[in-house]
C-alpha cells in the first residue's frame, strides 16, 4: 500500500513524505495524520475481557479463588470467541496489530483473529494436572501439538505455552521445549513475577527460577519470558547468553502488586530484547498499549528516581517490536499538540487512533472498523459475559 | 437540568433513572450512557499546554533552564490566552468541569474558562524574586490583590498561590497568608516534592516543610498543599490537626523522579482530604484525570506491596472533589465493556467522554464541544506553540 501524505517516524526521525507498507497499489491518504507502527502486545489472555472488573481490589489469590478460577471453569468455546473478538475490537481502537497470547480454547481465538484482519501467537496455557480443557499434561501437549500441526503459513500462528514453573513439573517443562523446537514456535512461559514463586523455586531446587529454566535446557533463543520482574544480575547475564526474549507487563506487576520492578536498563544494558505486554484485561484492566508505554515509563523512573530513564523512543521500540504495520493518529488531536516532540506525545499524552493498516489492508479508517461489524460483536459480548458471570 | 434515562454513581451505588443537575428545567437524554461526577483537577498550570513535549527527557533541572525557564520569559498574555484555550479543550474532552491553577498572566486564563463554560480557581506564582510578569514579592502580591479584588461570584475564582517555601522568603510567604485569609480563599503552594526540598529546609530551619510552615502560620484549613510526597508521620498529624488539604500528583512525581510515593493511606487514615492534580502538560505529559486515577492507585498498589491499595472508589472519590458537574462516557464504548463494575472500568479502563454538563449548560455533546469553536482554538494555538518555541 502506498501512504501519501505521511508523518511517520522512521525509527529515528519524524519524516513526511509518501512511504510504502505492503505490496498492493492500494492507496492511503494520510495528510493530518501521524503514523507510527502498529503495537505488538507480547503477552496477553484474550478472552479475559469477559472479567474485566469482576473482583476488582480483591488480593491475588482471593480473587484468583473467589472470581477468575471459578469463572473460568464455565469458559465455553463461544464465550472464548465471543470475549476474544472483544478484545480485538479494544487493540484496533488502541493501535494493536499482533499480540502474543496464552489462553484456553485458543482455536476460537484464532477465529476472531482471522476475522479482525490482526495477527497473534496464540498457545495453550500447558499445567501439569488437569483443568475443565484437558486431562493431564500430556493431553495439553496433544493439543498443544494439533493446534502447530494445523498451523498454515498466515497472520495467525501458534506457540507452546507452559504456564508457569509452579504449575509445570520438570517431565512437562521439558516435553513443552521438544515440542516447540519440533515445530520451530516460540516457547513462552510466567516466569519470576513475584517474589515467592522466586524463593518456592530457589527452596525446591536452590536455583533462581531463570537459572533453574536455563538448567533444564528452556532458556534458548526461543524462549519469551514473561514478566521477569524479580531477576538476580546472573538471570540477566543467562538470558543475554541464551537469546532469550522478555516481555514486561508493567500495569499488570503495578496493579497485581507483586513487588518486584523488572530492571529494565540491566536488561537492555545486557542486549537482551524486551517487548511489552498488558497482560490480560482482568489484570490491567485494559490492552491499551500508549497507556502501558506511559506507566511502564513513569514506573522506571519513579523507581530509578532519573528522570531520563526509559524514555519515550525506548517505550515505543518496546512496544512495538518487529511490528510491520501502522497505526494512525490525528495531528489535530488535542493530546498530540503542539507538535515539538510527537514520540512524547505518543508515549506520553496518547491520542484516539483513527487508523489501522495491518497486512496490506486497512483495518479501521476514520474511526470506523471496516473489517466486521463491531455493534455485534459488542452485543454478543454483552450477552457472553453476562452468561459467564451468572 | 433533569437528566433523563441514567446510569449513574451516586458516590455509593450504581443507579438507574433520572437525575437532576443544577436549576434549569432542560431535559438531557442519557440513555445508554454513564454518568459519573467530573473531575476536579487539583493542581495545573494551564497554560504549560504550550510546551507539552519540549525538553522531553532532560533531566529536571536541565529541563527547567535549558527549556522551560528561557521559554516562559516569552511569554506573553495573548499566548496564555491560547495555551489555556487548548488546555480546556483537553480537559473538556477528558471530563475534567473544574481545576486549581498556578501561572503567570492567569486573567488571561480566566478569560479562557470563562469562554469555555468551566469553573476554574487560579493564581498568580508568587516569588521572592523579581519575574517577567513581575518586578519583586511586592509587586507580585499587588497583582494577586488585584485579581482578588476583582472577583465576582460565579465560575471562576482566584486564590493566592506562592510557589514555595523555597522561592519564597518567610516575609513574603506570611504576606501571602494575610491576603488569603483578608479575602477568605484558598493559599496553595508546592510543598515537599523532592528530598533535597526537605533537606534543605531541614539545615536552614531545623523544621521539616510541613513542620515549617505550619511554625510560621501557613497550615489552615484554606492551605491546599501541593505534592506532599516526601513527609514525615509527624507532618502527617500537622496536616490532619489544622485541617489543611494535599492534592496528590502522582504522574508529575514520577516523571520528574522525585523519588517520595506519597503516604496516601495515612494520610486518609489520619483524615486529611487528599484530591488529585495532573500538574502542567510539561511534565505529565496530559491533564487527563482518567489516567491520574489508574496511575495515582498502580502507584500506591506498587509501592506497599498490596493490591488493595488505592481502590478505584477512593480514587474516584479524590478526583471529583467537591464536584456538582457531570461527565458522560457511553455504556457501549468498548472500555467500558462488561458492566461487572463501572466504576473499576472508569478508573482502570477509561473511555472516550462524550459528554460534559457544568453549572446546568452542556460544554460538550456526543463528542462536540458546543462552548467555542475547537478547530479555531487549535489553528490558534497551534501558531501560539510554534512562536513560542521559535
């Protein structure tokens, strides 16, 4: 596609002029438009949208217990497509193209993705017992490996995503490594997000979670680590080593309180590639990715107290990772003004995005949703949640 | 006005029905939206809209005098007319009916809140020192006297605002009390935002600020102290014992990395009124109270380890204070979606607002501001912006 009129950051400039994106002669008039690329969120669960506020302010594991667990037993295959096109509707409105996502009936989500025209990663959460979506272990593999085997080349693809070392034994951790370097997927995993899980791993094993990982041969190129909140200075020289990939969820530690300010500069110091994730919508409570750019931001800052720490150009490399599509807003929006800094303005005071080209085609223009009805999918939603909240 | 068909909060409960807001007999319908109190915006400099971005990264003090500092020296009344226009756009699009404002030329700014439909408190910063916009303390307290003086009852009011304990010597900061209290407003001022505030304070007073001020008969029930992040529990009985209010500006304080996370619980637990202030665009970079709230509580939730912290009812509660205005966002809009809680949403999710009633006239209607042109004040600041960063 051919963008006329374009103001867009190049990566390190702000430039106007045409630029291409896509192969099709397809054009787009961008005049009075800010273009910048779309948002890659690298970790979220989709379809948890449909809780979005249910147990608000509860702690952790009461609300764990009292809200998400018991609702999540009644996940049906459609309240997953219905919550995930929700979700879709919500990255579109805020400048999402690709997301990296972990959740259960994952081939519903797939759907929805296929219908929104966006592109994801999608994975089975994998634990070592069984739940309400498989048996055991080894029936999560099983599927697990029949959503990579019907995997075609195309926006939408699959990963093998055991959830957690505290909820994986050993035997499972290392099938899920075989099955995602069988299949040549990323390997993503919750690792280190609050201090207890830390000291559980260094009791059971007397190895930091990272270090234990990397032990058992799941630290590897492929490997994307979630979370990583609470890393010892040799974790971080282990994943700079191994290739590893991080993916900070900085609304998500902030609001879940989980202690731990993922050392962001040590990491990037380290050359290690860290992304950025909103995690899902019950945790967060939104997959706004301007929004976690500002937080995640202020965060390193307040905590760093230096003001020059993680700034606006290294939030939006964050969150913007490999992404090959764009994003649009107003030049005229009032958050954008005055135009001295437009990355600032764009990490920092936001804007409503009125535009979205993902893979050669425009998914939103002008504020409109093209690529389905989103007043239908807000209605079936509706009904959905109220369903599973019943 | 007699607000037909809404979903409201009712500082208890979501309810539904009609709801009456100020005298007039107008009908308004809000069906299929949700109508919560507007913010009040407890610390601004308005006008600073005009170097939104600029500088964006620099450290604090090299920020101040390589870009904020030279740059207010241009300024001029017609320029803070237009920065204070654009200002009010951005508060009125994001719910905000009415805000507590320190800058220079604020008649200029009055003019523009006036025009805009809102309700706003200003004052002149009072210095020690000799500025631009005035030669000495003197002089400064004779223009403060002057807005004073010409006061009128209705939206727009004015208070008496010395910048700080460290801008200001003793003399000149009782003088600021004396006119306070002779016009019975509010006197507020910067107080313990960085250590090195209270240190110094500490070595030249043996007092910490609070404690200062509260020596040389600043602290009452009319002083609205600004920031507060750095104070002792013996500050915190002062401040609760002469009944005085802290409006919090958590953005500000972690942008700037000042490094103190206000004691936000024992200050409530003590007593104390504590609101929420996005402080000026320079350093937020918005004035955007949906965001304050989300970010004001991920602080707190962060900071003590505890995810009850900072609630969103408390936070809500601290950024509507006082307010008889109403603000409007749709029930469909996809943040706002499923309708568990309302008011989490609000606070952690947002949504556009689409609506905004004050002081019984609607300022902006599905999305259109009908108080003033917006294109208008846009092009003008636009030219204001450009000249002044020249």
């Amino acid at each position: 596609m051919l963008i006329r009129n374009a103001t867009y950051y190049d990566g390190r400039n702000i430039v106007k002029g045409d630029l291409r994106n896509g192969d099709s002669d397809e054009e787009f008039d961008a005049m009075g438009k800010f273009a910048f690329p779309a948002f890659n969120n690298g970790h979220t669960h989709l379809a948890m949208t449909l809780m979005r506020g249910a147990g608000d302010g509860e702690k952790l594991q009461e609300w764990l217990d009292n809200t998400i667990f018991p609702t999540e037993r009644r996940l049906t295959p459609e309240l997953v497509y219905r919550g995930s096109m929700l979700g879709l509707v919500e990255m579109i409105r805020t400048g999402t193209s690709n997301f990296l996502d972990m959740y259960y009936f994952v081939e519903e989500t797939a759907k929805a993705v296929e219908k929104s025209g966006l592109r994801a990663t999608l994975g089975t959460p994998i634990t070592s017992f069984g739940t309400p979506y498989y048996k055991d272990a080894q029936d999560a593999l099983r599927i697990a490996e029949r959503q990579l085997k019907s995997m075609k080349p195309g926006r939408v693809g699959y990963c093998v995503a055991p959830h957690s070392i505290y909820l994986n034994d050993e035997e499972t951790l290392y099938r899920a490594k075989e099955l995602a370097d069988k299949y040549n997927v990323w390997l993503t995993l919750h690792i280190s997000e609050t201090r207890k899980e830390c000291v559980d791993c260094h009791e059971k094993t007397g190895m930091w979670p990272v270090e234990y990982l990397d032990s058992i041969g799941l630290l590897a190129e492929n490997t994307v680590l979630i979370h990583a909140a609470w890393l010892t200075k040799m974790e971080i020289r282990r994943i700079a080593d191994r290739e590893a990939s991080v993916i900070h969820c900085p609304v998500s530690n902030m609001k879940l309180a989980s202690g731990g300010v993922m050392p962001l500069h040590e990491l990037l110091d380290a050359g290690v590639t860290v992304g950025l994730g909103t995690d899902g919508a019950s945790s967060n409570n939104s997959l706004d990715m301007r929004e976690e750019m500002k937080i995640g931001s202020l965060l390193q800052k307040s905590h760093r107290w230096d003001a020059t720490a993680a700034n606006a150009r290294t939030m939006l490399r964050m969150a913007t990772l490999g992404s090959n599509d764009l994003a649009f807003i107003s030049l005229d929006d009032v958050r954008m003004l005055p135009h001295h800094d437009l990355i600032s303005n764009l990490v920092y005071s936001g804007g409503n995005v009125t535009d979205l080209i993902v893979d050669d085609r425009i998914i939103m223009k002008g504020g409109e949703i093209l690529a389905f009805d989103e007043e239908q999918v807000k209605r079936d939603f509706l009904d959905a949640s109220a369903e599973l909240l019943k």
